[in-house]
C-alpha cells in the first residue's frame, strides 16, 4: 500500500527536516509530494534539492507536482512565463486573452523541459502531472479556450475548415487532442530523465476537465500511473457514491491499459465534524482496487488560508489514524500527529 501526502508553503529545509518531515512519516506515508513552481524553479532549486535530499533519508519517496507551470497545470502558484511571454497566452473564443499557456506554445516546452532537467537533477523520482487543462471559461461558460492564431492554424490542419466560435464536436475533440499531446511529450521527456509519469486528472465538475477519453491518456506509451481527484465537499457530493464512482472508472481504466490507480483525498475545506469523511471516501477507493491513495494536503493545508479545512488538526488527525491502519501500523504507536503550535 502506497500513502503519501502533498506539502508546499515551506521553503525552510531545517523546520521541514526537524518538525515537519518526521510528523509525515510517523503519520505512515511512503511518499511526499513536493510541490515546484516556477518561482521555485526560479528562486528555491538548491533549497528543493536539500528537501528532496531530507526526504529521501527517512525512506520515503518524492514526488514533484509542476504547481501552476504555465497556468497549464493546477495549483495556487502564478506563471512567470506568462509575464515574460505575453504571446504565449491563451486566447478565448471571444477574443480576449487568458491567463494560461497555449499547449502548442514553444515557449511553454521549453519551460517544462527545463522544470523536467531541475526535478532530475534535485533528485526527485517521479512527476505527478497535475490535472493538465486550458484555461477558465468565461462567467457564463460561453467562452472557451485556446482560439489563438496558432490553434486556429492548427486546427484547420487537422478538419480542412476554419476554426468556428462555438463549441462544435470538432473543437471538442481538438482540445482534448492537445492536452492528451502536451501530455505526451511531457512524459516522455520526463521518462528520459529517469522519472515516472502519473497524470492527474480531475473530476469532470470541474472546468479543467479537458480530456474526456481517460483510456488516450491510459494509453500513452510513457505514463506509469493515472490518478483522479474526487473531491466529494469541493462539489457539494456525498462521499460514499461520489468517491466510488470515479475510483471504479480510474481502476477499471487502468487495469485495460496496465497502469497503476492513485487516487488524491480532499484534505483542504473540510467543514467542522465531517473529517471521518477522508477515511470514507480512502476506504471506498480501496474498496475499487486503489493500492495508492494520497491527501491534499499535510495538516489540513492548516497554514493556508484560503484552503484551510474547518478543524485542519482533526483533518490530519483523520489522514494519519487511515494512513498508519492501511498499513498496518499499530495504533498505539506514539506517532499520533502533533497538536499544532500555539
């Protein structure tokens, strides 16, 4: 059984090596998250390393997320690359731009590669690419996304026509082609590092839902493993049917396709009293076939305040009580998660 968390905000390597790193492990993870920006990228590339370095010597894995690279993938970070690049924005149909790379953008690849080249070298072992997608749709969903002269150009390649304004079968199917293309190079350029691939994908309530096909990207030569977020209290679910539905589809898809499942537990706006839900909505993703099931994030993503959960240490608490019993660790163990700090 896999269990890892997710972990960001802290750039401190001696508060995470004395304080927080021996609290995820005593909690019964087998692997840390690390989120990486491009202001990590930027600024943090020697700090992540010694991180990433801390992690490794308790014997637990590392995973690097690209937190908000490009504005292509998920996460609260915003893109450099798209203050120095204003041509590599995404264009909606209504003609404005929007704050996310276009996928064929050049500038946006050589930016993933050079995020690839640092997550190698630091020493990470594998890439979770995080719920890749286009940008926001307009306050009423009517706009959509990438309609820039390069997709336009594109996709008059591909269907002999000019790209049209509305969202026929035809534009459907080009953006999810891509995405699924985007991913595809992204793997397999991470592969050639020496890193393993899990695409993330998000549950279909959300708008970053781009790619419908999950058997495409199942499918990719160079993905090791697919994961899904079923965040049941983000889209007003229950957990029991919500949880299950999309932990049998990852499970049945993988197993057509010969990959590993991971599924990401809601641990971020977890209302007061309802924190036995991670360990529900964990048992029916286990309940499917998962063997790899992770939280976002550490501690209840207590130390965020937009994301924080009701109760974080209760939150945590929860995670750590399934962690160490998926494991088999004894419950008596004197690993109980810490009260946080006053």
């Amino acid at each position: 059984m896999r269990t890892g968390v997710s972990y960001f905000g802290n750039r401190m390597p001696e508060h995470y090596r004395g304080r927080d790193l021996p609290e995820i492990a005593a909690a019964g993870c087998t692997y840390v998250l690390h989120t990486f920006s491009e202001n990590d990228l930027a600024f943090y590339r020697e700090t992540m390393g010694d991180i990433v370095a801390a992690t490794h010597e308790v014997g637990l894995d590392v995973v690097f997320d690209p937190w908000g690279v490009g504005g292509v993938f998920a996460g609260e970070a915003e893109s450099r690359l798209l203050l120095d690049h204003p041509d590599a924005w995404q264009q909606g149909s209504d003609g404005a731009l929007v704050p996310a790379a276009c996928p064929l953008s050049p500038d946006l690849r050589t930016l993933i590669e050079r995020w690839v080249d640092a997550t190698a070298a630091v020493g990470a072992d594998s890439v979770l690419w995080d719920e890749p997608g286009f940008g926001a749709p307009g306050p009423d969903g009517s706009r959509w996304t990438c309609r820039c002269a390069r997709c336009q150009n594109e996709y008059r390649q591909s269907f002999g026509e000019s790209m049209p304004l509305r969202q026929t079968p035809n534009v459907l199917a080009f953006r999810e082609k891509l995405i699924i293309g985007l991913v595809e190079w992204c793997c397999r350029v991470a592969h050639e590092r020496g890193l393993r691939n899990t695409v993330c994908l998000p549950a279909q309530e959300d708008h970053r839902a781009s790619v419908q096909d999950w058997d495409a990207i199942a499918r990719l030569q160079d993905v090791d493993a697919l994961a899904v977020t079923p965040f049941w209290a983000l889209w007003g679910k229950d957990v029991d049917p919500y949880v299950s539905q999309y932990a049998g589809r990852l499970v049945a898809t993988c197993r057509a396709n010969g990959r590993e499942p991971q599924v990401w537990l809601q641990s971020f706006l977890i209302p007061t009293g309802r924190e036995e839900e991670i360990a529900r909505a964990a048992d029916a993703a286990v309940a499917a076939g998962v063997e790899d099931i992770a939280a976002w994030g550490y501690r209840g993503c207590g130390h965020m305040s937009s994301l924080r959960c009701a109760d974080p240490e209760a939150a945590w608490s929860a995670i750590g009580r399934m962690f160490r019993r998926f494991r088999g660790i004894d419950s008596g163990d004197p690993t109980e998660p810490r009260p946080a700090a006053r």
